[in-house]
C-alpha cells in the first residue's frame, strides 16, 4: 500500500484517485463479508428454535402448533407471506403479533406477561426476538408476498402509507421527514426512501437483522418503537393496528425479492 | 370542466377512502400510550402539522402566508445581542438527546443540529437532510439583521417556510433563549470553527 501511494505521488492524477476508491471500497465490501461470516445470526436462530419447541405457559405447550399462514406448525416460508389476515383472529398480524397471538391463545399466557420484554439487549435477547430469527430464516429464499388482497389487508396498507406521512409531535415528525428524499442521510447512516420499491426491496428482504454496534438482535417492531422514540412521539402499543400497517405498507412496497435474512447492519 | 368532474366521481367504483389525518389520530390516540415525558398531547395535530399533512408539504399559499406570520407571532426576540457564546453552541449542536421517553426530564436538551447540517469542519459525521452550513457567518456577516434571522429560524423555522421538516426548537420548549443564541455564535461569530 505504501509502494502504491509513492507511485500515486510520483504518477498523481485522477487515475490513482479512482484506483484509491476502488480500494476503500474493496476494503467496505471486505468489511461487509467479515461481518457476514462472523455473524452470531445463527445463534439466535437456533436459541429461537429452543424457545419454539418448548412448552411454556399455565397450558405447559410449546408454539409447534402455531399457525403462522400456512397451517398449525408450518414454519417453511410462512415469514415471507407476512404480515397477512388471519381470519381466528380477525385482523392483520405480522410475525411478532402472531407469535404473540400464539403465547395466548395455545400457551394461555397473558398479553400482560408475553409482553413484558419484547426487547432484549446485549447481555439478554429477548424471546421475541429469538423466535423471530428462526422463524423467519424459515423463509431463506422464498420470495417476500405479503397480503395485499383481503379488505382488511388492503385498509392495513392504505393506513400505513397514511401514517407513513403523518405528521405530528414534538418536532412535527413523519416518517417521511427523514425517509422522503433520496441520498439523505443522519450523521452518516443513509436513509433508505421506504415508500420506493427499489428502496424499500432490500430492507424487506435482510429484516430483522442482528446490529453490529449495539450486539443486539432487531426485529421490525423495534425498528417502529425506536423511530416513534426518536421522533419524540409517544410509544406505540407492541402489536398494534399501527405498527402492524407499517409493516404491511413497508413490506407490500418491497414485496418480490427473495428472502435472505437474518441480516446484518452496521 | 365540472361536469366532467361529476361524471368522473359518478362512474368510479368505490375505492375504500383513504383515512384522513382525523382518521389517523383517532388510532394513534386508541394505539400509543404514555411513556416517560412523552405524554399522549403529542398525538394532537396542531393546525400547521395537519395542513401539511393533508397537503404533502405543499400548502396552497395563500393558507400558507397566512400561517407562517402566526407561527412569526409566536417567537420571542430577548433584548439585545442575539450572539452567546460558540463554544457552548458547538456543544448544543452536537448533542442529539431531549424530550425522548429515555431521556431524564428536565435534563437540558440538544439542538440535534449535526444529525442534519454540516457545520464545523472539525466535524466528519453530519447528516445532510438540511443545507450545509458551512461558512454561514463568513458568507452573510453577523449584523443585527442575520442574527434576528437565525434566532427566529431556530426558535420557529415554520415561520419562515411552513413545512419545513426542521423542528420548531424554541417553539416547541427544547431550546431555551440561552442556547440558541449560543446556536446563534456558532453560525455567526467570525472565531467559530463554522467560519473558518
């Protein structure tokens, strides 16, 4: 590297400039597919499939016979068609309020208690989020359709573009007024435009993801409770119509592209 | 042209409305709760906040104007220089923190202003939602005239530009009088890093 900058100094010129770019960006990609490699994705996959398979709750069952879409105990691809309506419970569910649904009506545990800690941190995932690594890395290279044709499917998505561009709070916040305009960033984390397609794709194909500066596993509700924290707005009820339209609006835009979370962000 | 209008609306199937921002509040009301000092009053549209919505950011401007000189009504110029100290505004600029549910009430909040200005050189990471701000004060000077317009824009930036995606600091009670005249040195005073 030395030897190539001395020759650069010698040469100058736009051509080194551009060899030098090619090489930060080499190093990013090399960066990029460390983090892949070392990922401890895998970990709470297989954490997640524990948790799946043990009994739990006052009805001592484990979630095996939870039906997530595609029939009771069919986890293969059955992320992919979700967030969808479900017709026992009469509204459109995304994968953390269905395993939620799930604790309650087959374990018999209380909304109260599943949802104590939805959020893990560092030191402690939390089940949420484990159950949601493994079930979605279920779904590896199927392509993403949510449902976007029953009535209610089609209210969620027509809610969720609407509070998409809701503004309100503190600061007057949408989330439009961070994620409305291409090549924008925060500090230097780019802001992907969710409401663009080519946007939208390959965020809906890597969530929920394990984030490398925090050590943490994130799942899609966390991603709308954090950016309602930030927007100084107050929290959104885990599971609700709300966060759930959201997820639909978001997933329905960058709906097609297979499948290849659990991800990894910076 | 009515007419043709008429006909239109006549022949359309019925598509399911679109829900209004009234709609929408209703839900986040039933939906969200209160946590820490984030109380469910921030919910509430205000009338500025609900003409944007329904317009996407582009008000008619005659409902503009009118807005943006009661929003002018609304900021409070101190007596006097408008000029703190820089240093403290670096600081205050820097500081991304305030009015979240985490955050300690009562604790002085940040401007947050690098999430979306460039500023100081010395600074790499800044985002780049709002204009670079660069050489602000090398550029316009630091009159009596440019500092009343950084006040103001900091204090209430709707005044000036109804739909801006900037946050109304002063306005809003994260900023108080002192800070953002600090805010105010750091774009303007010829010793900050801003004009260097």
């Amino acid at each position: 590297m030395k030897k190539f900058l001395g020759f650069c100094v010698v040469v100058g010129g736009a051509f080194c400039a551009s060899l030098l770019a090619q090489d930060a960006k080499k190093e990013i990609q090399r960066y990029r597919q460390m983090v892949a490699e070392g990922s401890p994705v895998e970990l709470f996959e297989i954490e997640g499939q524990t948790l799946w398979n043990k009994p739990q709750g006052p009805k001592n069952v484990s979630l095996e016979q939870c039906d997530l879409g595609l029939g009771p105990g069919v986890v293969k691809g059955a992320y992919a068609r979700l967030p969808r309506y479900f017709k026992d419970a009469d509204r459109v569910m995304d994968l953390e309020t269905r395993l939620l649904h799930c604790m309650m009506t087959l374990q018999g545990r209380t909304r109260e208690e599943a949802t104590r800690r939805v959020f893990g941190n560092a030191d402690r995932p939390s089940e949420m989020e484990s159950l949601s690594a493994y079930i979605a890395a279920q779904s590896r290279g199927v392509r993403m359709s949510p449902g976007t044709t029953h009535p209610k499917e089609k209210q969620a998505y027509e809610l969720g573009r609407a509070l998409y561009f809701h503004r309100a709070g503190t600061w007057d916040f949408s989330c439009a007024s961070c994620h409305g305009e291409e090549g924008k960033r925060i500090r230097m984390q780019d802001l992907p435009v969710l409401y663009k397609p080519e946007h939208a794709r390959p965020v809906v194909s890597t969530w929920p993801a394990y984030r490398v500066s925090t050590s943490q596993f994130i799942t899609l509700q966390w991603r709308m409770n954090n950016c309602y924290q930030q927007m100084r707005m107050p929290e959104p009820d885990f599971g609700s119509d709300t966060t759930v339209a959201l997820i639909l609006f978001l997933t329905a835009t960058g709906k097609g592209e297979p499948y290849r979370g659990p991800g990894n962000k910076r | 042209m009515k007419r043709i209008f008429l006909i239109a609306v006549l022949v359309a199937p019925p598509a399911l409305a679109d829900p209004t921002p009234q709609d929408v509040q209703k839900l986040m009301q039933r939906d969200f709760h209160a946590r820490g000092q984030a109380g469910m009053d921030r919910v509430v549209q205000d009338g500025l906040q609900r003409l944007c919505t329904e317009s996407r950011d582009n008000p008619p401007a005659g409902a503009a104007k009118a807005i943006e000189a009661d929003q002018m009504k609304t900021i409070v110029f101190p007596e006097g220089s408008l000029m703190g100290n820089w240093k403290r505004g670096e600081s205050i600029a820097q500081n991304g923190r305030g009015l979240q549910w985490t955050d300690k009430p009562g604790d002085a909040a940040g401007g947050s202003c690098y999430n979306c200005h460039q500023l100081s050189p010395r600074e790499a990471s800044f985002g780049t939602l709002g204009p670079s701000l660069r050489q602000f004060g090398k550029l316009r000077g630091n009159g009596q005239e440019i500092q009343r317009y950084v006040y103001g824009k900091i204090y209430n930036a709707k005044a000036y530009n109804l739909c801006s995606q900037m946050p109304r600091l002063g306005y809003s009670g994260t900023l108080t009088e002192e800070q953002i005249k600090d805010l105010v040195a750091l774009l303007l005073d010829p010793d900050s890093p801003v004009n260097q």
